[in-house]
C-alpha cells in the first residue's frame, strides 16, 4: 500500500485528541496577528525567525519560549480565533473528540481574567462542534512549578465552572516538582466530582507516574513514557489499563528520544498497554495529531491493525459517555475490516 494509502486510512480513523495545550496550538503568524492588533512589540523580527527559535534542549527550554509567546492573548476573542484555528485543522486530520488542556494561571498571572479565557474557548467548542461536528471536554491544568496554594486559590476561582470541565490536570516544568505537591489540591477538585489527570514520566521518574495514580488518583497519565524503567509498574499500568496520552513529535523535539524510530510508543503498544498519539503543542513541535501517527507509523513500522488499535485506545480512553464510545468504535471496526483486505 501506498504512503498517500496509508495516510488516506489513518486520517478517516475516528480519532480523540486527548492531549493537546490549547496555547500550544499559537501558530507564528498569529501570534503576529495578534501582536499588531494589541500594539506589542514582538521579540522575533518575522514569523520565520519566531519559528527558527523553536530549537529546544529539553522541556523547560520550550516551556520559557511557551510563555512568553501566551502574552499576545489578551481577549476574548483571541482565545476563540485560537481554539478555532485548531478545531478547523484537527477536523482535516480526522479528530472526531477533543479533549483540550489550558493554562489559567499563564493568563490570570498577566491580569487577564478567567472569565475571558474560559469564554473565548468555550465559545469556539460550541462554534467548532456546530462547524465540524467534533465533541469536546475542557480541561484546566495547574502549573507545578508555582505553588500548591497557588494552585489551590486557582481551584477556588475554577470551580464555579465546574460543569464545564471533565478533570482537572498537571502540567509544566516536571523535574523537582512531583505530585505529591499538589495532593490536597486535587483531593479538593475530586470531592468537588472532579477526575484528575497528570502529566508524569515524561521528563520525571517512574516515581512520579505511580504518586500520580495513588495520591492524585488520575484517570489517565498523560505522557507517562518513563514507566518503562519500572517493570511492576508497566505490569500494573497493563493490568487496570491506565490510558497513557503518548505525544511523540513533542518527545522527540524535547529531546526525551532522539529520534522517533527510538521511541518506546510501539514495544507498550504491544505489552498491551492503553496508549495513543496525541500532538501536546503541535505549533512548536512540528505536527498536529495526523503528522504524529504518521511519523509513528513510519518511524516504527506500524501495521493498520497497530494504528487502528491506537485509534481505537483514543476513544476508549476518552471522557465520553458509553455509547458515544460504541458509534465511534464500531466505525473504526468497519474501517480496519476494509483495511486489512487491501
Ligand atoms: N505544557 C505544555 N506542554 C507541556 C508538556 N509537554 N509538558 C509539561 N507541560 C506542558
Ligand atoms: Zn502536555
């Protein structure tokens, strides 16, 4: 089968998204846009050589760059042309399911309110389900390097939207800043009827995937690719089918594999494993979710079954309710019985 065949299959795969940082999505030319709407001065002298710095070393490298570029969104709007502009290009990759993650405090820290963070992306989900038929969840997500007060008071002006969201979640700077700091906060957000995800054991140790799953109590890991390092855990991980949301285009870029044919995606694919392909920040990393099957299936050599399987992870593993789950698995059925006869 044809490179073009094999992309044709993947891209018509009902698929979740189900990490993916809404400020990650900032492509350059908005980033631009904006700058010139609000009258700011951008650091970078051209889309182009905005782009060029997106050179990183590790995950903090990225993360100083990450933020900074955040403070060209400042309204209500900005926020909703933001969201769009990624539900308009996940819908041409096949996403049917979206589950975004945001950063409160990168914008409540700059004056900017939550209010007008949450109701330029939510205004864009309702619009981009409309337009594009894709289902959603929001995610708020704490910043481990600021305090768990921090993290608590951020909780506090959350939690009057609380219908709003699926889970709250875990992200940021990983090494030095485990998840045992936050366990009263996220004991808070469950008593609240709140599910917890966390990013763990993407830069961080095995240790701070399994304080994920017993002090936060997470429904999925999000990366989680150092669990390999821990056999019991891999065992249990396999065992109760903790979903791991695997972005490997953003491992590669922060330099967790050096290349994608090093990655450990497909060896917990076949230990059985709950993991999937997602994109994380697919504007600095060079890839949206349909670019990062690609690369795997390539770099990897996966067959149709491996992909469909990832594919089939994705919707398992989402917030969706049962029979929203059922429509979108038995297309994927239908597809990979087509698949596997050419
Ligand atoms: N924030 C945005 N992307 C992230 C990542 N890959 N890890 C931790 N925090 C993040
Ligand atoms: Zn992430």
């Amino acid at each position: 089968m044809s490179n073009d065949a094999t992309a044709e299959f993947i891209r018509k795969l009902p698929k979740a998204e189900l990490h993916l940082h809404i400020e990650g999505t900032l492509e350059p030319e908005l980033t631009f846009e904006l700058a010139r709407k609000h009258g700011v001065t951008p650091k970078y002298p051209s889309v182009e050589a905005l782009r060029a710095a997106y050179d990183f070393s590790d995950l903090q490298s990225f993360l100083d760059l990450y933020y900074a570029g955040a403070d060209v969104l400042r309204d209500e709007d900005d926020f909703h042309a933001l969201t769009m502009a990624y539900l308009r290009r996940a819908h041409a990759d096949g996403v049917v399911h979206t589950e975004i993650f945001f950063d409160p405090q990168t914008h409540t820290a700059r004056g900017i309110a939550f209010a007008t963070v949450f109701a330029g992306i939510h205004r864009a989900l309702r619009d981009g389900e409309r337009e594009f038929g894709i289902s959603w969840r929001m995610i708020p997500n704490f910043l481990r390097h600021l305090s768990a007060d921090d993290a608590m008071r951020t909780l506090e002006e959350l939690l009057p939207y609380k219908r709003h969201f699926a889970a709250v979640g875990l992200d940021s700077s990983e090494r030095g800043h485990p998840p045992s700091k936050f366990t009263a906060v996220f004991a808070r957000a469950r008593r609240e009827g709140l599910r917890t995800v966390a990013h763990a054991g993407e830069e961080g140790p095995p240790e701070y995937i399994l304080e994920a799953l017993d002090l936060l109590k997470v429904s999925r890991i999000d990366h989680g690719v150092r669990c390999e390092e821990d056999e019991a855990l891999v065992e249990r991980l396999v065992r109760e089918q903790i979903p791991l949301t695997v972005c490997p285009l953003s491992n590669v870029k922060l330099c967790v594999y050096k290349r994608i044919e090093d990655h450990n995606l497909k060896r917990l694919l076949d230990r059985g494993l709950k993991v999937m392909v997602n994109s994380d920040d697919p504007s600095y990393f060079g890839g949206y979710v349909l670019d990062n099957y690609l690369a795997v299936q390539r770099g990897l050599n996966l067959s149709k079954p491996d992909v469909a399987q990832l594919a089939r992870n994705s919707i398992e593993a989402s917030f969706l309710d049962t029979a929203a789950k059922n429509r979108w698995l038995a297309k994927i059925e239908a597809l990979a019985a087509q698949g596997s006869s050419d």
